[in-house]
C-alpha cells in the first residue's frame, strides 16, 4: 500500500469571523494573509467561485474538493450584455506575485519539527562517509548534515 503524495494545503476563512477551511493550493506564491478567490466543490456541478484570506499553509496528504486559484487581485469581473446577463471572469496573470502558476513539489524538510530533526542528525552522524556529503538511507531518501531529507524521486 502507497501513501498518498504531499499536497500543499492552505486554510482558507471564508468570512470576518469564519473559520479556516483546508483547501488544495497549488501556487507557492501565495501564503498566509493573502486575499484569494477560491472554488469551493470544484470537481462536480456545483462548483462556486468565493473569496477568503490564507490563514495558514500546510503540506499534508489530504485529498481537498476545493481549490484556491488566484490572488484575489488578480481577478476582475464584468457584466456582458450582449446575450442575456452574464457574469464574465477576468484573470490577469501579468499581476502574479514573482512566480507563475507552477505546481510545486512538496519540501519535506521544512516541515520537520526539532526533535525530528535532531533524530535525523544522529542518523547522518552515523551513517555520513566524509565530512559535508549528504547520507544515503534507502530507496534515492538522503539526508544532508543539517538533518533535512530529500529525495532523488
């Protein structure tokens, strides 16, 4: 049995008072406090288009039905009239903040709390060659001398 991969998860509050709700964030650049559009149920008919604030971002193994998109300034939307009223979504990705919209893969280190990490400089101390080379484990799994894993995956 497999583990489901690391996704980047951002808690979401939808109103003033709300609370956060955990949502799949594929964007690195947004980060807490950020103003977002969302869509909430986004993989079935009722899929909605709402705004709420980044409280917190997570990497976890979750799978989420709602998505944040965009930045929320980044997002326009006018009224056409030409067929009936329609509400028209504008997105400008020149607004991006530094990065474009790029799935991110997951940093796993970061995320390790001290007293892990402080296990895996006792694991590195044990099984690094020389002085300064990463520590190989299993399966393309290293761990540097700070204590951080990585992948070759």
């Amino acid at each position: 049995m497999s583990k489901t991969p690391l996704k980047r998860i951002a808690y979401v509050r939808l109103s003033q008072n709300g609370k956060p709700y955990p949502m799949l964030c594929p964007r690195e650049d947004l980060g807490a406090n950020d103003q977002v559009e969302v869509l909430l149920h986004a993989d079935s008919l009722n899929a909605t288009y709402i705004d709420g604030v980044i409280t917190e971002v997570t990497w976890q193994r979750w799978k989420c039905r709602s998505k944040v998109l965009n930045c929320l300034s980044e997002v326009t939307y006018t009224i056409d009239d030409t067929d009936g009223l329609k509400w028209v979504r504008h997105v400008d990705l020149t607004r991006r903040a530094g990065k474009t919209a790029e799935l991110s893969e997951p940093k796993i280190a970061p995320y390790l709390k001290q007293s892990k990490r402080d296990e895996m400089l006792h694991i590195y101390e044990a099984t690094a060659g020389e002085d300064g080379e990463d520590a190989y484990l299993c399966d393309g799994v290293w761990i540097s001398r700070d204590g951080l894993v990585k992948s070759s995956n």
